[in-house]
C-alpha cells in the first residue's frame, strides 16, 4: 500500500488536472489521449488505475473523472482488492454537471442509482441501463437526496432559497416514491418502473417552472 501511495502522489505532482490538455466528448466529458501526455500515462499505469478500470483495456483515453476519483479515493479501494467491473460500478457526479471534476462532486454508485438520480433529474444517461441498484434503500435515499440539493444549488442560482426549498421537497417526494416502488419489485428493473422514471423526468421547461414556483404552485408533469 505505501508504494501504491507512492505511485499516487507522483501522478498528482504531475498535474493531471491541466485543462490545456483534455478534450471534451459529445456527451461533455473531459478525456485525454495518450499520445498527448504519454508520461502521465506512463505514471498512472503504475498506480493500478488501469487494472481497477477493467474496462478500459486499450489503455489509449482515460476521463477526467475517473482519474480524479481514483487519484482521491478509488487507489484505496483498489488496494483492498476491489474493481470498477463494467455493470457493478459507475461514477455519478452530485452537481450533474459532468465537468465538475472535484473528487468532492463525485460518488462511485451503482449503474441502477446512477441511472435512475439521472433520470431524476432530467438529465440524460449515458451509460447501459442496469437491473440492479445495490446500494440499501435508505443509502439510495441519501444519495437523491444530496444529489438533487446539489443540482439545484448549481442550476437554480436565479431562484430564491424559498423557491428552491418548495422545488427540493417536490422532486425529492415524488422521486422517493418511484424509488420505493423500485425496491418494492425487489430491486429489478422492470418497464413499469421504467416508464414512470421516464416520466418523472420530462418535467416542464425551465420557464414554466420558474413561473410556478413564484406561486407555489406546483409544476405539471407530462
């Protein structure tokens, strides 16, 4: 473990948060490529990042988010012996926005929970949809919850606290209550399910949701 320790602080000494050489995908994710930092590259192999992202077996990109949350917490994991198998283990970002790197924005989640706080939000998963969210109820409680004060911090600064404590308990109820009715089909994804997540997540647009708020009124869900 303390040579891992090594490892990790060598790549952190590097600078790996150097925006003048990561691209952005279309889906809006930060991503650097070999050829462009082969020394970093070169430094991160040697702290296991690879072998613990399994999936990423060219060895060519890595995301920023990735190497963040794996640089802050993720080696230790690794060091335990423990994998970010395709299916078991995705990265879920609190603000919803994908380029807030901070390894305090970021949670390793299940596939199901990343899937289903995307929803929630009305953001769009990128990911294979999972059957299975294996965090407890009350620890999937706990992660919409921070999740969706976080989201709403960062993408309602226009509304007043008052606003945006009527918006927080509305999805929150409404979002639990789907949550609930997953983990009462024993945690399986189903099409029931399915289709009211989606539901849930085409709310209003932004303009008539701010209107409602003014009035507390509360917002139509198509």
């Amino acid at each position: 473990m303390l040579a891992l320790c090594k490892s990790v602080a060598e790549v952190k000494l590097f600078g790996y948060l150097d925006f003048t050489s990561w691209q952005v995908n279309k889906d809006g994710y930060f991503f650097l490529i070999r050829e462009n930092k082969s020394e970093f590259f070169e430094l991160l192999e040697k702290t296991g990042f690879f072998e613990f992202h399994e999936t990423n077996t060219s060895k060519n990109s890595v995301y920023q988010h990735q190497v963040s949350k794996f640089l802050a917490s993720g080696y230790k994991i690794y060091g335990r012996g423990y994998y970010a198998r395709k299916g078991e283990v995705e990265i879920h970002h609190l603000d919803s926005n994908q380029q807030n790197n901070d390894p305090r924005n970021l949670r390793y989640v299940s596939p199901g929970l990343n899937y289903f706080i995307a929803r929630s939000l009305r953001f769009p998963y990128t990911g294979e949809i999972s059957n299975c969210i294996t965090e407890t109820r009350e620890e999937a409680k706990e992660m919409l919850l921070l999740s969706l004060k976080r989201t709403l911090n960062y993408r309602g600064r226009e509304l007043t606290q008052e606003q945006l404590d009527f918006l927080l308990k509305l999805r929150l109820e409404q979002a639990q209550s789907i949550l609930n009715e997953w983990y009462r089909a024993d945690n399986k994804y189903n099409n029931i399910v399915n289709i009211k997540v989606e539901q849930f997540s085409l709310t209003t647009t932004r303009e008539t949701l701010l209107a409602k708020t003014k009035t507390n009124e509360s917002p139509i869900f198509l």
